[in-house]
C-alpha cells in the first residue's frame, strides 16, 4: 500500500489497541492485551496513547 495514512485511520488502530487491552486486561488499559505486553508495560498501549492525546491536544488545542 502505497497511499499515506489517514488520521482516521491511525485513530481507529489505536482506538482498537485501546479496545483490546479494555477486554483482554484485568484492568482496564493496562499492560495484559496483547501478545506484546510484558510486565514492564506494553509497546503497543503506549503508542496509543500517545496517538490519542496528540489528536486530543490538535483538535482541542
């Protein structure tokens, strides 16, 4: 695929990683989601996060 990412489209994979770690997690949005969670933390739930509060802070900001 050669065509850019669209923000929708980054804020629905991260929307799903947040999904993800709401449902499998025994907490909510913690580390325990996914197959790349350790107990240090989780790549994944935290490139998320980021994701989300950068496009909170530009349509908000």
């Amino acid at each position: 695929m050669d065509e850019p990412v669209t923000l929708s489209e980054l804020v629905w994979a991260a929307n799903r990683t947040m999904d993800m770690h709401w449902t499998r997690s025994e907490s909510p949005w913690q580390p325990g989601g996914c197959r790349q969670c350790t107990e240090d933390g989780c790549p994944q739930l935290d490139w998320a996060r980021r994701v989300l509060t950068d496009v909170r802070a530009q349509l908000l900001g």
